[in-house]
C-alpha cells in the first residue's frame, strides 16, 4: 500500500549520528521532523543496534535525547526520487512513500572504500565495517581467526570490537606508513581518550603498519591470505578477511538532488547548506570527519534549517576544532600508489557484471568503460567498484540518474506517473 | 535468555536472537555462498550495509532481497543461489 506522510517542517535523510543531531536541534526548535532512514533501525552504521544497549556515554546520550522531542521515524525506506521540488519517494517493503518537506537535510554518510586485489570476491572476504555490521547484528564470530586490513582508524574500532565479541583477531594490516602514523598519533592523543582504550583492548594483537594484503585464496570460500610488509611476503590461514580501505561520502542522493559536489564530497556553506536552497547537508557525506564532526555539523544543519542562524554560529568554532582533525586523519591515511598494482589483468573490478581489470584499462573515462563492458550498472549502481576505478584510473561518475537505487517496478511506475 | 526467532534457511531450521539480520542467520547454518556472481562465481556478502547488493537472497518467494537489511522473522523462508 502507498503511503502518504504528513508534509513535514524538516526532512532528515538518514539516521545516523549527523541525521539524528539534526533532527533533534530542529524539533527542539519547533519544527515538524522526520526522518527516513534505509536501514531497519536508527543510528547509522557507527550506532547499529545499540538502541537498547548503547556501547558509548555519547551514543546513550544522543538515542536519549532523540526521545525526548517529537520526531516520526520512518525506517527500512530508501529514498530513490524527486518527482517534483519538495518531495521525495521512498520504497518500503509495503509500497512507496511520499514524503514533502519545506528543508532537507541530507546525511546520508559514507561507505567503505573497497579496492580489488586477487581473491576479494571470494566469500568471506568482507570490508572492515562490513564484517563488524555481520556480528552486531547475529553472526556469532567466536573463536573465528579474523585478519582486518586496509586503512584508517575504523580497522582499530572494528578490530577491537571483535576481539570483545571473541574473534581471534590475528593482525591489523594497515598500509599507511608507520612515519604518516606516528604524525597522526599526536593529534589523535591530542583529541581524546578513546584511542587509550582501543589500544588496552588490543593488546597483543600486532598492529602492522605499511602492510597489506596482495591476495586471496581459497576454493570457493577464503582460506587464507598473502600480506606485504617492507618487501616480505608470508601467508595468514583465517575464516575472515575484514578489509576496508577508509570512507568514501555516499553522494548519490545529493547529486540526483543537483547539489554541486567537489573533492569527492557535498559542497555546503556554513550553515551547511548545499548549492540548492532549502537543502543542506552534514556529516560524512560532506567528507570523512568522524563522529563529533557529524554531530556538530547535524546540529548546525538542524538549527539553519529551523531558522536559527545565531544558534548555529555558536556552533561554528567546535565544528572548526574538529575539521582540523579530520584533515589530519585524511591527509594520514591516504593511499599509496603500490595499492593500485595490486589487480591482477583477470582480477574483477565490478563485482556486479564480473567485469576484469584487463577489459577496463583500455578504456579513456568510465563511460567508455560502461558503455563497452557494463562495469558500474549491475545493482549497486558504481557504488563499490566507482572508488576502486576512481583510485586505479582516476575516472569519476558522471551523473546519477533515477533512481537513485534499485526499486521494484510497481515504485518505478509510481515515480513516473506522479 | 534473549528472546529469538527461527527462521529456516535451505530447508534448514536456525534461531537467532531477536533484532538479527538474515545475512547473519545464513553464515550461521554455515552456508557462504549467497549467490552466484554473472560469471558462475561463489558470492557472498562485502559491506554489510546495503551498498554492495552482494548478499541478495530469495525471502518468503521474493527474489534479490538484500538479506543484510531484512530482519529475521519467524517461519521466514530463505533460500540462496549459491
């Protein structure tokens, strides 16, 4: 059955940390919020299950106050459409969604950057995030031999998760170099207490830096795999690989909404506000910055959506504070060349239409490549193999078309005639 | 004791606590192989968030439901392609 919602003050696209700051600063501030989310519970993937048992003081806080003010949370809708100006479609597993707003905030996050390497299609190759998102939601992954590998300080978190739910975490394969490290370690110290305690949690577990993993094997399902460190190769038999190579915004929805995007992420004023009017954005999707940056930058957005631009200013130093962070952690986790010689010429880049590195490299841009070999129109849209092609060629998505995801076609239709 | 649901996967009977994914309920019953890729290719899934399509099942008749953001159900029926 179809839906129509209320028309709604402020819509929140996304319930993650960014989203759920801005939700609350707006209903806090009278407005009429809602919040649409794809996944079938709030908090994001950094939050994901912790509504009734909340893993940090912050996360309790921030699920509390969410309670505490008069929000309509919808969930498990993906927004796919904008039939006109000032609403968007959203499928759920009862029918489409209409759902009308005078603002939009996007907050749409980010996902894991996935680079191809032999053997990481194999099953139980997964990113870092993504084995983490398995477990907290009921994969039971005691006594597991696990290797998590990639880049960035989620392999620290997702690590250190595991090993509490039991895994036997057996390295943390990091490819920036120990010097790129030890200068983030000051400002990291700097920040908080947080990496004290992810440190206590992994003891024992060795922490490799300048190391990666050059493949995968195993006959249908991983078995093992080889790693590099200093020109040395050994192999690691495990039932995991957790591999992730940092964040990348999701901009999908803010393209198709015509929002300017710039350096891989949403382009927002200082009340967050994108190139559209009446449409702003926070959080990851306007580039990778970490928890307390989408927090301030959602309350930010939630406050200049509502109108109230002197209580968004007074924001504006704390959300400084944290961007010279996340500068800090970009600019140490960048990605060395040597990832991009890690294909193999039959080694699959797009995992949706198996297309192999080899068919792709003779192409100029990637709509070339998609015009001749599919790659990046299978299901996912580009969305894991586009920050693989981006890194190993450097080309970038051109447009987004709707809809912005796969929908069934009774949604299709309903966007169409609407 | 937390509260489960079962649900059978392959014809196979699995309980997971309340609140599960079937993404994870299906790498309990011990299958990996969640799909076959365009090529013949054992699949399974990658981001565990709804990106990568990889884990796509058949739930209660659908085809190319992602399973790692459905919910277990009780009496789901699930079946891979593996």
């Amino acid at each position: 059955m179809d839906k129509v919602h209320p028309v709604c003050d402020v819509l929140v696209v996304g319930a993650g940390p960014a989203g759920l700051a801005a939700a609350w600063r707006a209903a806090a501030s009278g407005m009429r919020v809602s919040v649409v989310d794809d996944n079938p519970a709030a908090g994001g993937q950094i939050w994901r299950g912790e509504q009734t048992k909340p893993s940090s003081a912050e996360a309790q806080q921030w699920l509390e106050r969410i309670r505490t003010v008069d929000i309509q949370m919808i969930n498990g809708a993906r927004v796919f459409q904008q039939p006109e100006a000032r609403m968007l479609l959203a499928e759920t597993s009862e029918g489409v969604c209409e759902l009308k707003y005078q603002s939009l905030v996007l907050a749409t996050g980010a996902r894991e950057r996935f680079l191809p390497f032999p053997g990481w299609t194999l099953p139980n190759v997964m990113g870092a995030g993504g084995l983490q998102a398995l477990v907290k939601t009921g994969l039971p992954i005691e006594g597991k031999r696990v290797v998590v590998a990639g880049s960035g300080p989620l392999l620290l978190a997702v690590a250190a998760y595991l090993r509490r739910r039991g895994a036997e975490v057996l390295v943390i394969a990091e490819q920036a170099s120990s010097l790129q490290l030890a200068r983030f370690g000051i400002g990291l110290f700097s920040k908080s207490s947080q990496a004290f305690a992810l440190k206590r949690q992994l003891k024992g577990v060795p922490y490799r830096s300048g190391c990666w993993v050059v493949a995968a094997y195993g006959d249908e399902k991983l078995e093992r795999v080889t790693l590099v460190r200093g020109g040395k190769h050994w192999e690691v038999a495990c039932d995991y690989l957790a591999c992730g190579f940092h964040l990348l915004p999701n901009l999908e929805l803010a393209e198709l909404l015509a929002c300017a995007v710039g350096n891989g992420s949403v382009i927002v004023d200082e009340f967050q506000q994108t190139t559209v009017s009446q449409i702003y954005s926070a959080g990851e999707a306007t580039g990778i910055g970490g928890l307390e940056l989408s927090l301030v930058e959602g309350e930010i957005a939630g406050l200049a959506a509502a109108g109230k631009r002197d209580e968004a200013r007074n924001l504006f130093p704390i959300r400084e504070k944290h961007r010279k962070f996340a500068e800090l952690l970009n600019r140490t986790f960048a990605l060395r060349d040597e990832l991009k010689h890690l294909v193999a010429p039959e080694t699959i880049v797009c995992r949706c239409e198996d297309v192999t590195f080899e068919r792709l490299r003779t192409h100029s841009s990637w709509r070339a490549a998609k015009l001749q070999t599919r790659c990046g129109m299978g299901p996912c849209q580009g969305r894991v193999c586009g920050g693989a092609v981006e890194f190993l060629f450097g080309w970038r998505a051109e447009s987004v078309r709707p809809p912005a995801l796969p929908v069934r076609v009774e949604s299709l239709i309903r966007g169409v005639t609407e | 004791m937390p509260e489960t649901v079962t649900l059978v996967v392959n014809g196979v009977s699995v309980e997971m606590p309340v609140g599960s994914m079937v993404s994870a309920a299906i790498l309990k019953t011990g299958i990996y192989a969640f799909r076959r890729s365009a090529t013949g290719e054992t699949r399974g899934p990658l981001c565990g968030m709804g990106i990568c399509f990889e884990c796509r099942v058949v739930i209660d008749g659908e085809p190319h439901c992602r399973s790692c953001q459905t919910v277990c159900k009780d009496g789901m029926d699930v079946r891979t392609d593996g």
